[in-house]
C-alpha cells in the first residue's frame, strides 16, 4: 500500500505556514508499513485540487487530502472531493449532535458553515476531530482509498494518531503500542549508528530514530492483536537498545524533556539545587527554570561570566585562577564548592569553559569544564563539544544536567 | 509566470525533514510576481522524479528541483533533468577551479562524486553556491524555464536570494533591492494590522510582514531599473511604516537580534551591563550571552529566584519585600539598585513576576515588572504578558533588553 499526501491551502503554497503535517503523516505512515513515494501542495482552488487528485489516482493507492475543512468560503476539500467522486455530501449525525452540544456550552451560535463541518460524503466513516469542530472522513471507491483531514496541525496530528493509524491497522486487525525512548550523550549520530544493525533488523516493533535538540529519540511502535504480547515485545526490545545505549538513556516518554526529569528526581528526594555560570551565562538556570514547580527545589545561583566575578561572588581565590586558568578542573570545583556553600543547596552545578568562536587561555572552542558539588563529594568533567557557540552552550547545559541526574540515581542505590 | 515546486528526497517524504526550501521560495517568488500553484514532493528515484517533473510540464510555466544535487549515488536531480531534457552534462569550468582551490585549501582529495558536482545541463546558467560545492543551474527549452537548486537550507537560501532571484528579476532588467525591518513590542498580530492598510495598498515596494520568536520582521523589497530610485523609495516606505510603528522598531538588518543590538550598543557606547533575574531564572544572562563579545560589556550577575536569594545575595530589606511583595516596583527597584551596586556596572537590569501556571500574592500568571538602574536614574515598569510559562519569560527578557535599548538611546541625545 502506498498513499500519496495532498497538502491543501494558498498559505502552504505562498509560503506563509510550513507544511509540517506532511512531515509528521509521511513519518506515521512509513512505521506502520505505508509507504509514500509522492506529496503535493495545491492552493484553496477546487479545480487544481481536482486536478491533482486525478494525478494522484494515476500513482498512488490512498489519496490523503489535508486541510481545507474549515467554516470559511475557500474551504472546499471536502465538496471538491465528493463531486470527483460523484458522491453527495451527507451529514453525520453523531458529529452533528457534538457540534449543538458545544455550542450550547460556548453560547454561541452555529452557523450554516459550521454545519457543513459535520458533513461527509456519503458511505464515508467519519474520523472523529478532538480537537476541532471538522470531521474527517476515510472512503473506498474503487481500487483507491480517500482520506480527509483537517489542516491546524493540533487538530491534524490527534486525528492521525485516534483515528486514521488506528483505522489503517485495525483493517488488518492491529493494536499499534508506542513508546519514546529519550538519550543524550556525545554525537548524537554517533548513537544513532550504534544501534543501525538493531534499527535495519527490526521489522515488528519498529525503531524510528530522531534526533533533535542535540538528543535522539527512538519510538519504538508494536504491531499486533495482544497488548501483553506488544508491550513484551517492546521491552525486549528496549533491554537489547540499552545494553548499547544505556548510558545515555535518561527516560521514557513523549512529553518530557531532560530537565524536568532532573526537576522531578530533585523534587522526589527533596533535594536543592544551585549554579554558577560562566560560558553558559545562565542557560542552565534558566532550563530548570522552565519546569513548572522548580521554586521547591531551586533559589538561584549565580552568572559569573569574568575572573572577576568569580573571585567576587563565589570567593574563589584568584591565586587559584591565575595558577590553573578559567578553563580548569580547579576553577570549576571552586565555583561548585563556593555555590554551594553560599547557596546552601544540597547540590551545585558549574560551567566554565569557552563557547567560542574565539579559543581562551590556549584551549579551543568547545573546551567545557563542569563540576558538581553534592552530598556524596566533588567531581568535574572534561568537555570537548563541537558546534556554534551557541551549540557549544546549549551541549554543556545538557551534560551539566546529564551530571546531575546520575549523581541523583547514584544517590538512591 | 507561475512556477511549481518540486522537492526532492526520500528524507522529506519519509518525515525525517520538513520542507522549509518549498516555503521559503514559494513566498520569494510571490514577492517577485511569481505565481506558485502546485508544489510536488518525490524521492531519491529518477523514474518518480521524472514523472513529477512532467506533471509539472503540463500545468506550470517553470519548474523549480529543489534537492538531489550532493555527491552520494542517491543523488540524482541533474542527471534526471538532463535526461529528461535530452541533454548531455557538461563541466563548468569556473565552478571547477573553485573545487579545486577549496580541496587544496581544506588539504583533501576530490572525489569523482565531487567533481560531477561541478557538472549541468548543457547550455544551462550556472547559479553559483556560496555555501557548498554543488553548482545550480537555470535552462529554458520550449516553453519552459527549468532551475536546479541544492536541497540543504544553508546552500539553497543564499543561491535563492543571491543568484536565482536576481537573475529572474534581471529577464525583465529590473534591479531586486531589500531591507529587513525589525520590530518588538506589545502584541505581535497587533503590530501587523495598525500597517494593514500600507501593506495592501503597496505594490513596489511590497511590505511582507514576518511573525517569529514574539517579533516581526517587515521584508521591504523594492523592483526597478535605478538602485537611487529604489532606495529612495523604500527610505519613503520605511518612514510611511515607522511613523504608526517608530515605538517598536529596534533595528534593520536581515542577521541581528534585539540582544546582538544591545550588546553592540553597549560597545559602542563603553557601558557595562548585569543582571538580577527571578522567573526568568538566567534566561536574560543567557540572551546577552549568546552574542560574541559580551565579556567587553557583562561580568556576570544573579538568579534569586526565592526571596531569600533576593535578600541574600542583592542585600534587599525582607521587610520591603515582606511590605510589597515580591512581584512589586519596590522590589523590581531595589534588585536593580542593588545588582548594579554590587557588580559596580552602568546599568543593571532586574526581572520579577509571575511566569505561571499558577498565580502569585494574588497577580495572575504573566505579570511582570522590569527594573533598571542607570547612570541616568532608576526605573520600573509593569508588564501583563500573554502565552505559557516559557512565552512569558521569553518576552520578559526581550521587554528588559528593549529597555535597556531606549535607555542607552535616550543617554546619546
């Protein structure tokens, strides 16, 4: 089974929104074994989404229109697609009712295009939109499948993942399970490479890697007709990754990030935590920050970007810097310890070193040193982080929480 | 004229990419009155590529492949085209004696996979690449017009701007000239509509208004035949736009930020700069930091994101914060006062409010005061932002360095 991906809509093709829907329904597809050799971009016209629909037919299996379901004039995707299939358009009674319901709660009215939302050509099943008023639609005539989605993303990718991926697997009588695994660690296509023999070998549950942000994620998805048997499958299959990878396994899950896995564990042992920054200028703080809830286990800390600062706010002996640099085991030590202490945290991150592009005391661009002060002792490690400086700071924040969360793992075993 | 797009790669079908060249092109060409009605994706396959490329013949004027022009065998735009063109590759000799100074420059060999990239259609207009090693090109044959570009962003941005723009704005001998206006304040879509009314009525200059990172960026392009002309022209337009949006305009540039422009102003003016940050947490540090040079004007500063950090580390009265509150004039004042004192910088810059979810001393989420203390006095103002916990914090950072902006240019009058 192929599909081909008509993205519908004059802002696509003048280039004021990026098609990202494409993207992500190209990626689905190809996991549950739908390949797509062709996509197109055709504007809010019906004779040239009429006309790419016949192009459509004449190379691919599916047809999946996206966009063009709204409740304004040039939304024509659905009409344009029954009269090629010289179908009526008929109302959904269930979605109807929905639309009444919400509208009551809302306390506004519905007008006629609002109704017209409900419609769908007829013999069709409806996709149910949860997060929007359109329905969707799937219909077979002849050897050709035809799909209708809803354009605003937030609208589009639930009802890929309710809806249409369950649908197309549950034709062939399917469960579909997946599961996020999230890695951080030196050269991101590096761990991607590591596991390539696992990645090309697996069939059923596939592997999808990512890598985003500087981190790799691999979803995992199962096929089947039995939870318990899909959810084994994943964990074996998740214990052969990790036996490569586990070094830089942080966590499961689609919605969490690095910090907030950092921000939970600090929350859950009821343990503080403080920064002083050099190169990163705040970036860490500033990442912790973000997560909802840190106030309980964070005060503040320190941006000490010169020598100076240094010496002044962390009472770091400036002996100390003059004899081993900036850029040394020593200097971040000292500003773990001296963090700490002043903070009066139970642990405290550091980062100094040079994000570049100039180098600094003779080391290169990249050249990071972090230390981290903590109820079990002191360490630092070395970093030689590729990339902008940009990258160069956005990859210490990372390995300065990587630190972190192992010496909160460590702590509890 | 109307051209359609056809981009090309297995990595965009199958989601690993999303198609940002589709819409950054189909948006320049609009802006040049190029009309783009239909916009195909393929994969790394002659056949399909072939097939989309005679899709493309029977409905558009000019045909855009974008993609498919690297040295690896999956890599096969070029020779598809010409093939389709019946034409035979020929080597640019220019193009060539750049592969040649770059592979000794870099001390490495070329490939015979290099060297094909150096290859186009015989007859065609080489479009140089500014940013990476495989040529462009631009051929006509019957009615069609036919322009190969190279697929990764860095390399096809610049030749679109540089080379391919150009080069159709000159078949109508018509110059191409832009300025890039940039504009931060309250209210993005705000901004956009007070200047509807300019916007459409403009044909030359066009005015394309940008909405990225809380900002907006108007594109002014000018078309003609005299650059003096042009430019008076668009100096017209900017100060038509600058009169409803003067308040908000911080800089023109297509490659500056608000922070880079901060910095640099600092620079220029010899003054110094710290920081005293509670829900932004380090993120205003990080900002400047982020910008080459920032150690000639910041030493560095403070996260007190608890009261007691603000007490202990800025040496802020907990009566006066006990009297006001933490999210207060008073308090905003005195951790600005106190940073700039204790850092002994020109000008200190303070952050406290209310980042969210939840509310705080009864101020709902996104209220915010910004201090800042300089050499001309101190200062505070209050602030109700919009967006989740991370857009309040990203524009409460671009609200203090617009502050700092005004002040360091109120202190040159």
């Amino acid at each position: 089974m192929n599909a081909e991906l008509i993205a519908v809509g004059t802002e696509i093709l003048l280039g004021e929104i990026t098609n990202t829907n494409g993207s992500y329904l190209a990626r689905e597809l190809s996991r549950i074994g739908v390949d797509s050799y062709f996509q197109q971009v055709v504007g809010d016209n019906p004779q040239r989404l009429d006309a790419a629909i016949t192009t459509a037919e004449q190379r691919s299996d599916m047809i999946i229109v996206m966009g063009g379901l709204g409740p304004t004039p040039d939304d024509l995707s659905k009409q344009t697609l029954a009269a090629h299939l010289g179908l009526k358009l008929v109302t959904d009674a269930a979605h109807l009712a929905k639309l009444h319901e919400l509208a009551k709660r809302r306390e506004h009215a519905l007008t006629p295009n609002n109704l017209a939302q409900a419609q769908l050509p007829e013999g069709a099943t409806p996709l149910t939109n949860h997060n929007g008023l359109a329905v969707g639609a799937m219909l077979k005539q002849g050897a050709h499948t035809y799909v209708l989605l809803p354009g605003p993303p937030r609208e589009f990718v639930k009802m890929v993942d309710t809806e249409l991926l369950p649908l197309l697997a549950g034709q062939e009588h399917q469960l579909l399970i997946s599961r996020t695994l999230r890695y951080f660690g030196l050269g991101e296509s590096g761990l991607v490479d590591a596991i390539k023999d696992i990645i090309a070998q697996q069939t059923n549950p596939t592997v999808a890697p990512y890598i985003k942000d500087y981190e790799v994620t691999l979803r995992l998805t199962g096929r089947g007709d039995n939870e318990a048997v899909i959810t084994k499958q994943l964990d074996a299959l998740q214990d052969k990754i990790n036996a490569v990878l586990g070094k830089y396994y942080y966590a499961t899950g689609a919605d969490v990030t690095l910090a907030s896995v950092v921000v939970h564990e600090l929350v859950r042992q009821g343990q503080s935590v403080s920064a002083a920054e050099s190169l990163t200028a705040g970036l860490f703080q500033a990442t912790i920050g973000g997560v909802p809830g840190v106030s309980d286990v964070f005060n503040g800390g320190f941006v000490t970007y010169s020598a100076g600062a240094k010496a002044k706010l962390l009472g770091i002996a400036p002996e100390l810097i003059a004899k081993h640099g900036v850029v040394s085991e020593e200097t971040a030590l000292a500003m773990a310890k001296g963090t700490r202490q002043r903070m009066q945290s139970d642990y405290a991150v550091s980062f100094t070193g040079v994000a570049g592009p100039d180098e600094l005391e003779g080391h290169p661009a990249g050249t990071v040193w972090i230390g981290l002060s903590g109820p079990a002792g002191d360490q630092a490690q070395l970093f030689h982080l590729g990339g902008s400086r940009n990258e160069v700071r956005i990859r210490s924040v990372k390995h300065g929480l990587m630190m972190l969360l192992r010496a909160l793992q460590q702590a509890q075993k």
